[in-house]
C-alpha cells in the first residue's frame, strides 16, 4: 500500500521532532496512519531458521518472541549462556512450541565469533535472516581481543566478520543490522576509528560505530548482493532498553513516560526480517519506512570518508582474503 502525501508529511516532522517520532506516541501515530506497511503473513517463517545476537536482554527477547510467533526456528546467540538459557526457559513457557536453540559467542572476539560460525553452519545448512543486535556500551574506552574498540568490534566488526563466515547458509537470505537514532549526531570518523583522539565518551562511541553501520551498509549490501543476502539497517527508537536504564538514568528518568518497550522498539527488525517480498536492500529504517542517513551537512560524510572507513574495515574483518 502506497503512502499519502499527507501521512508522509506527518511522518517526517514527526521524524525529525524526535520526541514524537522516536517515542512510543510516534509508532501508535504512524500505525493509525493510512499507508502503514503490512505485517508480514501469520507463520510466515515457518520452516525457516533465524539467528538473533545479543539474544538475553531487552530487544533481543522481544525480536526472539517476534520472530517465533511468525513460526521461525529461531537460534538464539548469547554472551552469557546460563542467562540465555533462563530466558529459553521463560520462551518456551510462555509459547508452548516455540522452536529456541541456544548458543554461545562474544560477538566482540573475532575469534569466537569465527569458531561460532563454522559450529553454526555445520548445523544450519540454510539461514533465512541474521538480525545482529548484541550491543556494548563501556562506560571507559575498551579494546576486544584483537585490539578493536570494543563498540566498533561488537557492532560493526563482529557482525561483518560473522556474516562473512555464514554467507553460504544465508545465501537468499537477509541481513538486519539493528542501530541508533543517535548515529545522526555523530559524523563518519574514518580517521580514528580506535577512537584515540580526544576525550572518551560511552555515548559518542556507542553512536560513532552506529554512524559506520550505516554508511557501510550500502557497501555491504553490494559484497553480499553475490549471494543474493539482502541488507537493512534500523533503528529502533527510543526503548526501554536494559542499556538506556543503565547508561543514561537522567534520560530514562526524563523520557520514561513516552519510552517504547521492547515489542515497540523490535518491531522494524522483524518487519524487516519476515516481510515478503525483502525490502529494498542497504538502507536506513525506522518504523517500517526509510530514512535519510544524515540530517545535517556536518555528519554527511564525503566518498573519500567512505573509502577510508571501508579499506578500515576490510582489513579489520579481513574482507580481501573471505570471498566477494
């Protein structure tokens, strides 16, 4: 269903007010809008073998739950096993037939998230959708085992690499890269990407290495268009994450009233997972529809950044000896 001129409209100055668009009050508007896309088919993953990361906590659960009521099987990659596996537990409880498979991997260690990769693909010869959730916000500057920026390792290195690794599997398959609103405060800092320069921010890195999700993605979406895999990249709203109640309290404080809850903030991933047919791939969303990547001239990179980020990249993830 195409959308009016008029719920366009409503949806952009929604959109960039912010505090309408990225609240709880800005999905129940655009759901009562006429034009709001279709939910995907009752059971319309049933068959199909979905992985979720980052799996135990807040968005994760509610896009596990999601996922398993369209009748995926879906395989859920945590950190901490013993907590994934309460939250297993609780799943299967509360839907009777869901169809759960746990496993373990620190999506920030490239060596554990290429051990997970051949484990899970000598299992699941054939995946519908990766949607790359797990997320890290350090309150001082990290490094992972490789010596990556722990937020530029769990959110764009890790899921590149893993991805890299199930492409046969996932071959017809989708990519959901879930990301910030955030990142639109943030320009592309292909020049520091180990974030050394200046002083430290958790928030900062958190929205510098969702910022790269999103300029990378279209390249992304490119390398793996050989294997017919589809990229989308979302954000997800202002949720009432695990994360935001641990690392922005005055915000929470603030916003609470007009915070989605994990269902809310969930939903464009599994739209985007689940709808038939795939969205168009290497774009930006929120809310089911496509947004622009940049609001003002000062975050909108220029080819030159991109080509920078992207050689970072390759060779982080080892991109020119895995295939393309």
């Amino acid at each position: 269903m195409s959308r009016p001129l008029l719920t366009r409209a409503v949806d952009a100055a929604m959109d960039r007010s912010l505090v309408l668009g990225y609240t709880s009050i800005g999905l129940a508007v655009r759901r009562a809008l006429p034009g709001w896309p279709a939910d995907p088919l009752p059971r319309s993953l049933e068959g199909r073998h979905v992985l979720v990361t980052g799996a135990s906590s807040g968005l994760g659960i509610a896009t596990v739950e999601g996922l398993a009521d369209l009748g995926a099987t879906v395989h859920m990659l945590v950190r901490d096993e013993a907590k994934g596996g309460d939250v297993a537990k609780r799943l299967r409880v509360s839907r009777p037939g869901v169809e759960l498979r746990l496993w373990r991997c620190d999506v920030g260690d490239l060596d554990d998230v290429r051990r997970f990769a051949s484990d899970f693909a000598a299992e699941v010869p054939s995946l519908h959708a990766i949607v790359h959730n797990a997320g890290a916000m350090p309150p001082t500057r990290s490094e992972s085992p490789q010596g990556l920026e722990l937020s530029m390792a769990v959110h764009l290195v890790g899921p590149v690499v893993m991805t890299e690794a199930l492409r046969g599997p996932l071959a017809g398959g989708r990519v959901v890269l879930v990301s910030s609103g955030g990142m639109y405060g943030q320009p592309l800092r292909a020049d520091d990407p180990a974030y050394v320069k200046g002083d430290y921010s958790p928030t900062t890195s958190y929205a510098r290495s969702k910022r790269w999700q999103v300029e990378m993605a279209p390249l992304l979406a490119e390398r793996w268009g050989a294997d017919d895999i589809t990229v989308a990249v979302m954000h997800p709203g202002w949720a009432d994450t695990p994360g935001v109640q641990e690392s922005l309290p005055r915000f929470r404080a603030i916003t609470r009233p007009v915070l989605r809850d994990d269902a809310q903030g969930a939903d464009t991933s599994v739209w985007l997972a689940a709808v038939d047919p795939a969205p168009p791939t290497g774009l930006f969303w929120h809310d089911r529809v496509e947004r622009p990547t940049s609001l003002l001239p000062s975050t909108r990179p220029s080819e030159a950044d991109k080509a920078t980020a992207w050689a970072w990249l390759s060779e982080a993830a080892d991109l020119g000896t895995t295939g393309g």
